[in-house]
C-alpha cells in the first residue's frame, strides 16, 4: 500500500497512528501545501477528491478521505465493534468528528500554524474559533468523565479518529487543555496502545 500524506495534518496523522497500531507496512508519500509535487499527484488522478490522505491499495484502487481509510484499515481488527449499536456510535463520533471538531479545532490550529493563512486569523475569527472548540472539547470531556473510550468499553476507531486534532490542540491551536482533565488522561491512554511508539518509524 501507498499512504499520499501531509505530515502537518491531523487528518494524516490518524492514518499514520491507525497503521502503527496495526503494524501494517505502507509506504508514505510526504506532501505538503505549496509542493509541486502535490499538485502533479493531483494531475496524475491518484487523488480521487484531490485532497490528502489518500491510501493507494496494492491494486491500484485508492480510498480517499481520512475516516473511510480509517473504517477500511479498521475493519475486522480489535478497533472495530462487533456489536452494532457500539459500531454506529463510533461511526457517530467520527461524523462529528468531521463536522464539528476538525472544522474548528483544526482551523485554528492552521492559522496559527501556516504563515500563508495568517491573514485570515483575524481576532473575531480566533476568537470564535476558540470558544466554540472549546465547546467541542466540553462535549468530549463529558463523555470521558464518564468512560474510559468514546465508544463502548474499549478503544475504537473513533479513539484513533479524535485523537488525531486532540493531541496536539494545546500546542498547535492555543486550546486550553488544562480544563479538560478526563481528556488528557484518555490521550495518555492512546499514547500507551502497544504499537504506538512505532508511530514514527
């Protein structure tokens, strides 16, 4: 397999964390905004929406969009649920994930990070982006106060799924993780998953 990835995104990151944990070999093709590189896998077609990441098979066929490569990658193995209603409710916090979390915890994180977007991290914007992330963040902590993983009894694909923008919301996107300490104990958790300290290799 061939992982097309952009090591600054979050969305890369948790397919880069999912095939550690699993120990599947994929060959990683770094791309990042502005490449050259990036635009002509755009115009050889191994982009199916154009955007990052994006898993070539050994077929030749490519799964795009980060949470599908998740769900294709997870299937069958211990990340994924064997009771249906635990299964939809991964499902639920990886369309949220999507939705509600990535559009403002990972915004921010990007204006704060690229100098091309500085011009769009206007006050308001940060501002707004900041309550409202950590709205998104209140809803997380809520449901870890309670339990140990976000769906079911064990870690899932949606642990994979959030951690991705979550670990690094602190440092990247000036959330402040200091109020959401059931939060910070479950990234502890991931980080301890056998198999994550293969994550750079």
């Amino acid at each position: 397999m061939k992982l097309y990835s952009m090591p600054s995104s979050g969305n890369s990151y948790k397919v880069r964390l999912l095939l550690a944990l699993l120990e599947r070999p994929c060959l990683t093709v770094d791309l990042e905004s502005g490449d050259p590189a990036l635009q002509a896998a755009r115009d050889a077609g191994v982009l199916p929406y154009g955007k990052l990441p994006t898993l070539e098979l050994d077929d030749g066929r490519a799964i795009a969009e980060s949470n599908a490569i998740l769900c294709y990658l997870g299937e069958g193995t211990a990340l994924w649920p064997a009771d249906a209603v635990t299964r939809a409710q991964m499902l639920g916090w990886m369309f949220w994930e999507q939705y509600s979390h990535e559009p403002v915890i990972a915004v921010r994180a990007a204006l704060r990070s690229y100098p091309e977007r500085a011009r769009l991290a206007t006050p308001e914007r940060m501002a707004d982006l900041l309550e409202r992330g950590h709205a998104a963040l209140a809803l997380m902590e809520q449901r870890l106060t309670r339990a140990d993983w976000l769906a079911g009894q064990a870690a899932s694909l949606a642990d994979i799924c959030l951690y991705g923008y979550t670990h690094s919301a602190g440092e990247r996107g000036g959330f402040d993780m200091a109020l959401f300490p059931a939060i910070n104990r479950w990234l502890q958790r991931i980080a301890a998953l056998p198999g994550h300290e293969g994550l750079n290799g």
